[in-house]
C-alpha cells in the first residue's frame, strides 16, 4: 500500500543550505538593478491599548504529525515481541499534519512507527498515550488572553500572533519582488473571515501575511497570491506563470514541503525545474526545500508559523538582501543562563525561543514552549538560544549566547515573575508598560507555585506568583517558604484573594453538582500540573471527602494555566476543571465556588527595595489595578498590597 509520502533522504546542515543558496543564487545578487519602495502599514506602529485575542488557536485538536489516528487505550499492550494490529479505519484512521483529529481518537503515531499490513490493517510495536502527537485547542492562543500590551511596537511576528488570534483591525536597488503562495485546503482567509464563522478544521492563513512583511523589513517587495487548496495541477500552474516571466525574482510556496501525502511542494519544483536541498536539520525549519526554476529562487516553506519564520531568517533574508547589495543585520548578542536544564536532540541545531531578564549580575533566560506551530513564542520572546548539532542541550548555570529580538534596554528593565499563573499578570503587565514615566516590562512564566519557590531560591527571578495551601492551619504559603527557603529573606506580598472552584460548561448539562460528583463514572476531569498550588488544593479536597485520585478520571490529564483548564472544558475534552472564577467567566462557562485562595508575591529581600520592584507594588496599590482586576470578576482586593511577611 503506497502512502504517497515523501522522504528526508539527504538532509543538509544550516550550514551547508546557506552554502547552497549562495552558490547557486550568486548571479540573482549581482543582477538586480534599482527602484523605490513604499513603507509597511502596521509594522513598526505602537499599539494604543492593550490586544486580547479574539479566538483560539487552534480551534480543534489537530494531528501534529503524519500518521495513524487512535485511541491510546487501544494501543496498550503493544511491544516488539508482541505487535498489535489495528483495523484502517475503524481503530487506526491516517491523518497528516494539521488535520482534525478523528471522533474517539486521542493520539497521533508517527507514520514512521506504523507497519502497513495491507489495505484494511497496519501493525504497532508500541503503544500510545493520550494526547500523544496532538495540538490541543488552544494550545497556542486562548481566547481573551493578553497578546500585547498597549504601547508596544508592532512586529512582523506579531502581525503574524494578531491574526492567529482573530484581531484583524489594529503604516535605491530595485527590489527583490516576491510571489508568496500560500497552499492548503483547511486555509482561510483573515481579510474575508469573521472570527465568529470559524469552523472546526479551518486554519487563519497568516503566514503569508508575516513572510510578507519579512521581505518588505529587508527591503523586497511581496505579491500574495490567493490559497491554492491541495491541487497540484493548480500548484503547478501557478508556479510555471510566476517563474516563466520577470514579474517575479523569487517563490515562496507555504506550506506543502513536509512528509505527508497532500504535500506538494517538491514534486512541483522537480517537475519545473531542480530542487537542492529538501530537509535542513534544524528545529524548527526542519522540512524547508530549495530549488531553482528558470533559474530564479523556489522555497518551500513550512506550514507551521515558527518553522516559516526561522527559515526565512537563515536562508531567505541573506538572499534578499544579498540581491540589494547588503549582508543581513546580525542580531545583538548577550551571555544568558539558563533558568532551568534544557534538553536538545543530538544532530540537530535547535533556535530555542527564550523570555530573558536581568536579575542581579545575571541574565536569565526561561525557555518558551518549543511548537512550532505557536507563534506567540516568537513574538512573545525576547531572544533566541541557538543549541548547536552536536550537543543535547544546556545545563542550568551554564553561560550560553541569546541573540536578542528586543532591545538590550528593555531586558535590563524587566521585572521576571515566576510560579503560578493568574489573569492579573496580565494587567500587570500592561500596567506597568503603559503607566505614566514608565518604560517597565513583565516577563511572566507559569511553571506552578512550587516551581515559583524553587526559581526564588535558585536566584533566577524576581519574584514567585504562589497559592500553596498548608492543610495543617488553613494558611497560605507561610509555612512552605519556612520550609523550602530557609535562611532566606522574604518578603511576601498580597496580590489578590480569587475564587476557586469548578470550571463546567454552559448550562451545567452534566449536572455537577460540586466536588463529589468528579467521582462520577460519566466526568471527565481536567488537572493542573504537579507543584501547582490548584493540584495541592485539589488533592487536599479529595483527601477531606475521603476520595481517591485514581477514582477521578482524567486525574493524570494536566495543564499549565487556568485559561488552558478553562479552554480544554470549553472544547469538550473535559467536562470539569479546578481553576479562578476569572477563567471560566473570560470563556463564558459556568463555575461552582470551591474556596477563595489568597494569591501572594514571594519577592526576596535583596529585590524588595529595588526601583523596578517598587514600581510593581506601586501599580498594585494603585485605583487603575484595583478596577481592572474587579472588571475580570472573581477577585477581592481587601488586602491587595499588604505586606505579608
């Protein structure tokens, strides 16, 4: 049974790639003439309020891999010695990358994994976990959360970010003209869709909207073409018309260039004219191909924003402006130290998207999430670790090089919160960026309450957002900064009091009625992550109804944020969640009181009395807080500020 996939057969280093482009494109460099351009529109403009996110991104659980579609429990028991085979369609249904996951199915594997018998049956030698392989719904966006603060300087990845979230509404050598072809039946157009029609399996296309401003940010001039749905004789028509005359000094073709069957790229390029390279090993970017029709340029680009992003970055960029006579400007420079361990394949050279803050003599750099089909952690970072091929990663403490997105002036005026998530950051946040004589910056990373602490007593952050629960006397996070940072100096500071409870879908249609009907045969449960002060809370709730987690199905399923819990009920992977009242009502669900937690600041000593730390609790104190967090709902302010500890 063919597949009809292609193949990685001869992947090349960065290194290599940017060898083969420069030899084979020499004469496009040197052959260009003069012209005069226009200025971009939103590009480089400041934003006058904050932006929200008007939908989720994505809108459906999606295979984040070619391959078989299954139900983990399905797969349980399969090993080498003992293969297990699985009917094609009815208990393995073949999806590529980006499509919508199957009804009862919960995990993708890998095409690479899976043994075709025959036409009805494929045989696997391991079993699956749930979620394995799979972009949850709104694994990169959730609906309503802060994407940019006002005053912020707009990107083009972060016109990319905007669209993805649904905000639509928000200014020498002739140039290197660009034919950027999206490709892809699932794509729809921003500029005729309402994000309210959005329907399960349509994708907002907004890569050619950020290559686009790429090429214009480097001096080139783009065309975009309308998306080209998954025909290849449409594919290579268009390819044929935009090379064959001199409209056009180079393609992009987006998307289409990965291992799955409706991925045309190359055949169109091979059929045209010669493709050079077709695999780079680097993450993201890994699928990029480079080819060459009548003699001009051909890419093909990565669906995935990120991957899109970073290859144009190291291979498209340097050709572009090559073709004006300039050498690409190198990105600023600056010794980092990783927060925390970071793992990296052997053999491939990672770009690793990292938020970055100075605290004391160092600065830190905490890891975002590695999709690269999120494009908020590229425009939500400040810097990117490039780990080289032949290492497996960095140790925490150990001085690497962060080549920086923003300005070096804004990573030395960041304030880095680490520990447990609440929507309050977010105000914050954009508080602090938009008060009066203000040029401070948030870096928040949501890693649980336990995780806060221990980011306090490694010395890497200013301050832990924490919620931790002591069983014994009721109170909050006294008892666990006695235990887990003795001998240090803290300070700890009421943010806000919040109301926990269960987060359920509208209309309660599976009729819970509190905490005991989790027990439920018929609930499906969504958890927060171990360390985190709602796991602790939850499971200190179990224990006093006499319930065990194993009796709660679901208990292992976790998240790192209550907008995440909120998004997976909303989604209906989950019928209930522990999470804020402020999360539940954002996404418009109902919400069952569990308990009001006290949310406290842990700010060591030596950061208390610091400029930037002052200026944080001074936005806590102020009225403008105090009203946005009560527009959020959920939250009393009776002793916002007040000094703990």
């Amino acid at each position: 049974m063919s597949s009809g996939r292609n193949i990685y057969l001869k992947m090349k280093t960065l290194k290599e790639a940017q060898g083969v482009v420069d030899q084979a494109f020499q004469h496009n460099k040197e052959n260009c003439g003069t012209e005069m351009i226009p200025s971009a529109e939103a590009v480089g403009r400041t934003l006058a309020g904050a932006v929200s996110a008007a939908v989720s991104s994505p809108n459906f659980h999606a295979a984040a891999m070619d391959g078989i579609a299954v139900s983990a429990p399905k797969t349980f028991g399969a090993n080498e010695s003992n293969p297990k085979r699985l009917a094609v369609g009815a208990d393995a249904i073949y999806v590529n990358t980006g499509h919508v996951m199957p009804p009862g199915t919960d995990s993708v594997i890998m095409i690479e994994y899976v043994n075709e018998i025959d036409d009805k049956s494929v045989e696997i030698e391991a079993p699956a976990f749930p979620w394995q392989n799979v972009r949850k719904m709104g694994e990169d966006i959730v609906a309503t959360e802060l994407m940019f603060p006002g005053n912020h300087v707009v990107t083009p990845y972060c016109v990319g970010a905007l669209l993805s979230g649904g905000v639509f509404s928000v200014s020498v050598k002739k140039t290197p003209k660009v034919l950027i072809i999206p490709t892809g039946s699932e794509l729809v157009d921003w500029q005729n869709t309402r994000p309210a029609d959005l329907k399960p399996g349509q994708v907002i296309e907004t890569n050619s909207t950020v290559l686009g401003r790429l090429v214009e940010s480097c001096g080139g001039e783009f065309v975009r073409r309308e998306i080209i749905v998954d025909d290849p004789a449409a594919l290579a028509k268009a390819v044929m018309e935009a090379t064959a005359g001199d409209d056009f000094d180079m393609v992009l073709l987006l998307g289409g260039s990965s291992a799955g069957s409706e991925d045309y790229s190359k055949k169109t390029i091979m059929d045209l004219g010669e493709v050079l390279v077709h695999g780079v090993t680097i993450m993201p970017g890994k699928p990029v191909i480079i080819g060459k029709i009548s003699g001009k340029p051909v890419f093909g680009t990565p669906g995935y924003p990120v991957s899109a992003i970073i290859v144009f970055e190291q291979l498209i960029r340097p050709l572009i402006c090559g073709m004006l006579g300039q050498s690409p400007r190198e990105p600023e420079k600056i010794d980092v130290i990783p927060a925390k361990k970071i793992t990296s394949k052997l053999g491939v050279e990672e770009f690793l998207r990292v938020k970055l803050g100075k605290v004391g003599q160092r600065v830190i750099a905490m890891p975002l999430p590695r999709g690269a089909g999120s494009v908020t952690t590229i425009s939500d970072a400040d810097g990117i670790l490039r780990i080289p091929n032949h290492i497996e990663g960095l140790n925490e403490n150990e001085t690497a090089v962060a080549e920086l997105i923003k300005p070096a002036s804004e990573i030395e005026n960041t304030v880095v919160i680490v520990g447990s998530h609440d929507n309050t950051l977010d105000v914050l946040a954009d508080l602090a960026k938009t008060g009066r004589k203000s040029s401070l910056a948030i870096s928040s990373s949501h890693v649980g309450s336990m995780g806060g602490l221990m980011a306090v007593k490694k010395g890497v952050c200013h301050m832990a957002g924490s919620h931790l629960l002591d069983e014994n006397d009721g109170s909050y996070n006294l008892s666990y900064i006695k235990k887990h940072l003795p001998g240090l100096d803290i300070k700890l500071v009421r943010l806000v009091s919040r109301d926990q409870g269960l987060i359920i879908a509208p209309g309660n249609p599976k009729q819970i009625k509190g905490m005991e009907s989790l027990c439920r045969d018929d609930i499906r449960f969504v958890n927060r992550q171990r360390g985190s002060g709602t796991r602790i809370l939850f499971d200190y709730k179990l224990k006093e109804m006499g319930a065990k987690p194993q009796e709660i199905d679901g208990y292992a399923n976790d998240e790192y944020t209550h907008m995440s819990v909120a998004v997976a009920v909303l989604s209906g992977s989950a019928d209930a969640g522990l999470g804020i009242y402020a999360a539940a009502k954002a996404l418009g669900l109902d919400f069952i009181p569990v308990v009001t937690e006290e949310y406290d600041l842990v700010i060591p000593q030596e950061h208390f009395e610091s400029k930037r730390i002052q200026s944080v609790l001074n936005i806590i104190h102020s009225a403008d807080f105090r009203r946005r967090i009560g527009e959020l709902g959920g939250y009393h302010t009776e002793r916002t500020g007040d000094v703990i500890l």
